[in-house]
C-alpha cells in the first residue's frame, strides 16, 4: 500500500514537472533567457511539492489550523519588516520587471538573474496550484492553460517559438490526459470494489510511447503549407455564408504598396536606400490639387516591416456604390467634390480614393476592404468618386478629440506590443502638456519635422533593430516611410489609435484646367488617426513631403543633390538630438525616483484585508455547519447521522483505526451509554446501505446526544472551534 502511494506522487510530480517545464520552456525562448540557474529552479519546485505534501498530510482538524498561523505570521511580518519588504519589493520585484519589459520591447537577451526573486516567489505558488489540479483529477485546466498561453504569445508576434515546440506541447499533453483517464478508470474500479492488477509503470510507458509517435507524425506532415484546395473551400465557404470573398495571397500581392514606385518593399522590410523614377502612373481630371489618394493600409507593426490584419474581400456594386460613414455629422458647410482618374499601367489591380469619399462609378467585379475601405479589382479601367474636402471635416473632428470612444476594432490600432520603451518614453515627453488627442498628434508631427530631415540617402536597416528607434535615435534622417511608421506608433504610444496609409499625394499645380498628373515622385506614405468618437472617421495626418515637393521647394532634379544640400542640416543637429538623447536618460532617471518615491505599499490595509478574509471564512464556515446540522436534525439517514457522529468523535480522540470494522469500532468504545447510542445508529445505517430500507428519522434527540457528550469531554472554547470552524 505504502509502495502504492510512493508510486503516485512520483508520477504526479512528473506531470507537474514536466507542465511546468514546458511553461518555462516557451517563456524562455521567447523572452531569450540566458545563464539559467537550473539548481535554483530544482529547488523552487521542491520547495512548492514540500510545501504541498505537508498540508495535504494534515488532517482536517489541523488544517484550518495551519492557514491562520500562516496568514497570523504574515501579517506580523509585513508589520514589523515594512520597511525591508518595501525596498525588496522595489529593488529585485518591480525595477527588475521594469527590466524585463525594456529589453524584450528592444528586441534583446534576458538573464535569469532579473526573473530569481521573481520565481522564487510565485514558483512554488504554480507548483502547489498545478499539484492540487493534478490530485483532483483536473488536468484538463492545466491543457487549457497551456493552450491559453500558446495562443497569447502567437498574437503578440512570438509565432515561430510555438512552431518549434509542438512536439514538447503534444507529447505532454497527451501523457498527462492518458494518465489521468488511467487512474480516473482506477479510481472508479475501487469504489465499485472491483480488485484491479496492472502494470502502472508498463501502462504509463505506453502513454509516453505513444504520444511520442504521435507527435513525430504531426511534426513531420507540412503544417506551414496550405492544402492543395484550401484557398477555393475557404472562398466559396465565405461567398456562401457570408456574402464575401477572402483572398489570402492577392491582397498583400497585389494590392498597392509603395514598392510599385520604387520604395522598398514594408510587407517585407522596412527603410534602406532607394531610387525614384518620374514616370507617369495616373491621369487625374480633378477641381483641386493636392488630395491624399489612398491605396492600401497596415496596422501591424513587427518592428522592422508593417502588416495586414484584416484580408476579408466583399463584392460591391461599383456603379451603385456609396459610403456608410457617418459624415452626416459635420454635413453643414461641407464643399462635394469629385475626381475622375486614368491609371497608366496594370502593374497593381487598387482604385486609388480618397478619404471621405461619398461614392463612386467603379468598374464590375470590384471589391472592397471594409476596415480599410480599400477597394481592388484585377481589371481596372477609368473610375470616379465624389467626396467631401478632408480640411472642413478635419477642422470639426479636432473638437471632438476630448472624448474618446473606442470599439473592440478601434482598440488593435493602440498596439504597441512590438514598440521599445524608449519611444515610448519620448513620446510621453512631446505630448505631457498636451489637452486633447488631436494636440498630441500636432505635438508629434511637429516634433518630427523640426528635428529629423528628408532624405533619401539613407543606411540599411540592421538585423533584429526596431524601424522606429532606429530612425529617431540612429538614423535621424528618411523619407515619408519613416517619418509615417514613427508618427504611427508614437500616436499609438500617446493614446491614439493610428494606421499606416500607403498611397498618392496629387500634386498642386495642375497641366492646366483640371487636369494633373500623378508620377511616382508623388507616392507618398502617411498616417490616418481616429479622433471622431461618434462617426469614428479617421483623419489625415503627414509629417513629411513628397518627392516632387522637396525637389520643388529645393529647385533640384535629382535626390543626390537633395541629400547634399541636407547634409549640413543633419550635422547641425547632431548636436542637438545628442541633448535630446541626455534629455531622455535623465527623464527615465527621474522616472525611477518617483517610482521609488511612491513605493511605500499600505501595509496597514494589506494586514485589514487579511484579517476580513479570515472573518469572512470563520463566518461561512460556521453557516455552513449549522445549516448541515439542521438538515440532520429535521430529517436525516442513519447514514448521515453515523458519519457526523464518527466525524465529531475524532474531536475528543475517539477514532476507528485504519483495520477496524464500524461494529468493531463501536463495541470498543469504553462508555456503555456511548456504545448504545452509536450501535443503534450503526444498525440503522447498515439496513440502509445493505437492505435497501429507506428511513428518514429526526437526529435531533442523536445530535443533543453526541454533542453532549462531547461537550462533558473537552473544554468550552476548544469545543466551538472544532464544531463550527473545523
């Protein structure tokens, strides 16, 4: 018997072992902990099972016991060492989770050293959460963790660490479900007293071979490939139900991106030296000039390209088709407008829009991404749209920008999972005197223009460095690609939810009449900010120019000689982004200091709270024992009333040993009159269990009996703990 037990705390500690290694196996490759103290982690674990098998060794009576000497310590320890838990709480919890984050948001290596103090503490409290988990037969909770968790960390970026531990994920979870449904069945066996011999050993061996093949199986087959017609189910799936077409591969491809003209490619890398050519891509018939003509949106930032989140195409009517935005909103004063366009070349399948667009005349077979409002077509011809001018709209949203409201959809466009926090830092430091949203986003704007130059002579980006950082802190220097991943993210940082916008900006001056032309010196990059918290209407903001109107504003031909007429202007600055740079260690300097300023943890209130716990529990415990006991009393089963009797005997040391029958129990109890009471009850239980007789009897008189007795036995304040506490 003993053998047995030994045995099944060996296999629960291998399953808790092993679940929680592979939690630290993930943690570890994502976050690149390096130096692992192994030993420290081994006695963590111990430290947790120990803890676990000693309370669960304690009887009932002494676990109760045992918490509220714990919680008693607690609270005399927070009192009387406030001071040294406060600067321990600073020093080795909260600066090195502050650490922590700073170095994953960059993109680099942790050390175990910053996470010690921080598992020493909560290690041990997951090694007794998943013992106790284990020990009730609840496994699947520890799948459902795992699984939880995996799919966390795919949606902030970590996808390639998960590929590379399915086998480990698979075979664990398998091992512990085929172990747990094996002393499930067991377990079951027993209580029906059905005699059972096998090979524990033999049959766990099995399991794990098992789950290992197959694991290899589904290691081997081609998870990252889609299958032969997964593309045409998933499309003719969506038309059906839905209404809509999904095109995974023609979105990204085909849409247009700044690549088309000459940029390098953001779907795949961000920033790098690049070469602009004049030629001709659209002919536009237009009342005005200058119009933001948007082609395609990112709102995934990765740190060193931008992606696409949303890739759901739906069929529209391009001769009927009109804008469900709100613009009714701000219709007073609104001047309608419309533009016709003649694309020059096939080379990408987007109708160029603008923002506010009304409706359009589009060619058949036209779709429309509607987060976006993006449309697509693969054989395009002439198309036209009437809109609203941005400016009477825009100057109506600023005043809006007090109140924001924000949707589930609205909230993915605050990501800043992938930023470091030293562009955090900085932005809070433009915008902390700002009053409203669309301020802050000015502040940003204005902050990039004055102190970062347009220029396309520009390094390489290197491997595993963030765009953004790279460009505010490396480069300080770019083109409309930086300066609008930047604004981005900042705006994102400052509360804003934003957009990268890929597209045309028209030019000003017309052919004459209303005629211009659009080359790809006017591809241009920006950003749409969301500050309308009613219609939710996105609005245009740009923090750099064109090619055309630099070399207009500078009267040259060629962008070598833009970059060398900026050079100077960058060397001027050096300077003053070094102070800027000093500026923002002392801001983080100073940020810690107030940190440790506001430190100070209530323990006073922690102490309160402990202590109504506490209360809360003695309170329902002693409820919930006297609402059993007046259930017996009105109507119980000799059943019942034999085990609450049993139960309440233990209390004055009156216990059946472990090789005792109840009728030997009870004939060896020394009180005659005790003896008499129990053994009628126990003959009453036994026509219960054995003779199928069904008796409800009142227990009032049997409890007024027992508690009596035990009452004469032990004295009065032990008496109540142990009838309604324990």
């Amino acid at each position: 018997m003993r053998v047995t037990w030994i045995k099944e705390k060996i296999i629960d500690l291998l399953l808790c072992f092993f679940s929680l290694g592979f939690i630290f196996l993930i943690f570890k490759k994502s976050y690149m902990i390096e130096n692992i103290d192994y030993i420290n982690l081994m006695i963590i674990f111990f430290l947790g099972a120990v803890i676990f098998y000693f309370y669960s060794s304690l009887n009932k009576n002494h676990k109760l016991n045992f918490l509220i000497v714990l919680v008693v310590l607690l609270i005399i320890i927070i009192l009387l060492f406030r001071v040294v838990l406060d600067d321990f709480l600073l020093e080795r919890i909260i600066l090195k989770v502050r650490k922590i984050n700073e170095s994953v948001g960059r993109g680099e290596r942790t050390y175990y050293e910053d996470y010690k103090y921080i598992l020493t503490f909560i290690g041990p409290i997951l090694v007794i959460f998943i013992l106790a988990l284990i020990r009730y037969s609840l496994i699947y909770i520890i799948i459902y963790i795992n699984l939880f968790l995996m799919m966390f960390l795919y949606y902030i970026g970590y996808s390639e660490v998960l590929r590379s531990v399915i086998i480990q994920f698979i075979i664990i979870n398998l091992c512990a479900l085929g172990v747990d449904g094996f002393r499930t069945n067991i377990r079951v066996l027993k209580e029906k007293n059905i005699k059972t011999s096998v090979n524990r050993i033999g049959i766990t061996l099995n399991i794990t071979i098992f789950s290992l093949i197959i694991a290899l199986i589904v290691n081997l087959m081609p998870l990252q490939k889609k299958g032969k017609y997964q593309n045409e189910i998933t499309k003719s799936m969506n038309k059906v139900l839905r209404g809509i077409e999904v095109d995974d591969e023609g979105v990204n491809e085909e849409i247009y991106g700044l690549s088309y003209s000459g940029y390098s490619n953001g779907l795949k890398k961000l920033g790098g030296p690049i070469k602009i050519s004049d030629e001709e891509v659209l002919d536009i018939e237009s009342e005005v000039g200058g119009l933001y003509l948007r082609g395609s949106v990112k709102d995934v930032y990765l740190g060193d390209k931008w992606g696409i989140s949303f890739k759901t195409l739906r069929s529209i009517d391009g001769s009927k088709f009109s804008s469900q935005n709100n613009y009714f909103n701000y219709n007073e004063g609104l001047n309608k407008r419309s533009l016709k366009i003649y694309p020059k070349n096939n080379e990408n399948n987007t109708l160029f829009s603008p923002l506010y667009y009304l409706g359009g005349d589009l060619p058949k077979n036209t779709y429309h991404i509607s987060r976006y409002d993006i449309f697509y077509n693969k054989n395009i011809k002439e198309y036209s749209f009437d809109y609203y001018e941005e400016e009477k709209i825009k100057s109506n949203i600023k005043n809006a920008a007090n109140n924001m409201s924000l949707s589930d959809l609205n909230m993915a466009y605050l990501d800043i999972a992938n930023l470091p926090s030293s562009v955090i830092d900085l932005t809070k430091e433009i915008t902390k005197e700002s009053s409203n949203n669309y301020e802050k986003v000015e502040k940003i704007k204005n902050y990039l223009e004055k102190n970062y130059p347009y220029s396309l002579e520009v390094s390489n980006i290197p491997e595993g460095v963030d765009f953004t950082e790279y460009f505010l802190f490396q480069e300080k220097k770019g083109y409309c690609v930086y300066f609008a991943t930047a604004l981005t993210m900042m705006s994102r940082a400052a509360g804003v939810p934003a957009r990268y916008v890929e597209g045309f900006k028209m030019p000003y001056t017309s052919l004459g009449g209303n005629k211009f032309k659009v080359t790809n010196e006017d591809a241009h990059g920006w950003v749409e900010v969301l500050l309308d918290p009613r219609g939710e209407l996105w609005t245009t903001m740009d923090a750099s120019p064109t090619l055309r109107e630099v070399r207009e504003k500078e009267g040259v031909k060629k962008p070598e000689q833009i970059n060398k007429d900026n050079k100077e202007n960058i060397e001027n600055k050096e300077g003053k982004n070094l102070g800027s740079e000093e500026k923002q260690e002392k801001n983080k300097e100073e940020e810690i200091e107030k940190v440790e300023k506001k430190r100070n943890i209530n323990y006073k209130l922690i102490s309160i709270v402990l202590l109504i716990v506490i209360l809360f529990y003695v309170s329902l415990k002693s409820f919930i024992t006297l609402y059993k006991i007046r259930l017996l009393k009105i109507k119980g089963s000799g059943k019942n009333l034999y085990k609450y009797a049993e139960k309440r005997m233990k209390t004055i040391g009156v216990v059946r040993k472990s090789y005792e029958t109840d009728i030997e129990f009870v004939n060896s109890i020394n009180d005659k009159v005790l003896r008499e009471e129990l053994m009628k009850m126990l003959i009453i239980c036994h026509k219960e269990i054995y003779g199928g007789v069904t008796s409800n009897i009142k227990g009032e008189d049997f409890i007024k009996f027992i508690e009596s007795y035990i009452r004469s036995n032990m004295k009065f304040l032990r008496y109540i703990v142990y009838k309604y506490l324990i």
